[in-house]
C-alpha cells in the first residue's frame, strides 16, 4: 500500500500548519484500518505512532512539497517507509528531559528494537524507514 499527498514546504523548526497535521492524522487512520484490514492489531498502536513521527519529521525537516508513505507485510516483517525531500539523514537524537521536540526517532528505535525491528534511511536520506516483525512470523 502506497499513499503520496502534498504538504506545506517547511517553514523551519516550530509548530507544523493546520492542513499538515491533518495530513499526520490521515496517515495514522491510513495505517490502523490497514493493519486491522490485515488481521494486525496488535501492531496499530506503535505502527501509527512510528507513522505519526516520520510524518511529522518529513513535514518539519523537508524541503519538499509531497511526501509518500509505503506500508508493507512481507517475510514476516511491517515496513514502514516515507520518502521526502529530506536534506541530509535523520539521527536519533536524545533531547533533555525538559524539552518539547526532539524524541521522535528515539521512539521509533525504541518501539522498532522492541518489536524485533529495525529502522534506517536511505544513502541519499529521502527515505527513512522502519520495520516490525509480525506477531507469529505471517509472511
């Protein structure tokens, strides 16, 4: 499943524009009727978290106009990936405990290892990925 919508181009670090946070909302709704489409369940919760973050990231840190989420199931693994005009490659940052921003791709490692997964970027960094093993190994 492949999703591609359009947002504002970043207007640097700060809260994200009405119309993008719907667009953040979709992809997670996008994400739980799939997985439960796909007899999944157990995996909506910290899929559409994951989900909820790389969208957020590619809004707030791209400097494009569209952005495509992919969902897959295949050898016993979800992926998750989001392609955007992302400059550079995204890093797992460990923000202070006071701090507003910064957690995202710290949750998706945790929520990602925590389910037998991983995650990454592609060598240009448009694409930033993730992946769960499937409860019970389904292909």
């Amino acid at each position: 499943m492949s999703v591609c919508f359009e947002i504002c181009p970043s207007q640097g670090e700060g809260d994200i524009p009405e119309r993008d946070a719907l667009r953040v909302r979709m992809a997670r709704r996008v994400t739980a009727a799939r997985l439960r489409y796909c007899g999944l369940e157990t995996l909506v919760d910290d899929a559409t978290l994951i989900v909820s973050e790389l969208v957020t990231n590619a809004i707030q840190h791209g400097d494009g106009a569209q952005v495509t989420f992919t969902m897959t199931v295949h050898d016993g693994f979800l992926h998750l990936a989001l392609t955007a005009e992302t400059p550079g490659r995204p890093v797992v940052c460990y923000a202070d405990h006071d701090a507003e921003r910064g957690r995202g791709l710290f949750i998706v490692d945790c929520l990602a290892t925590a389910h037998g997964g991983t995650w990454g970027t592609s060598d240009d960094g448009t694409t930033t990925w993730c992946s769960l093993a499937v409860p019970g190994g389904r292909p």
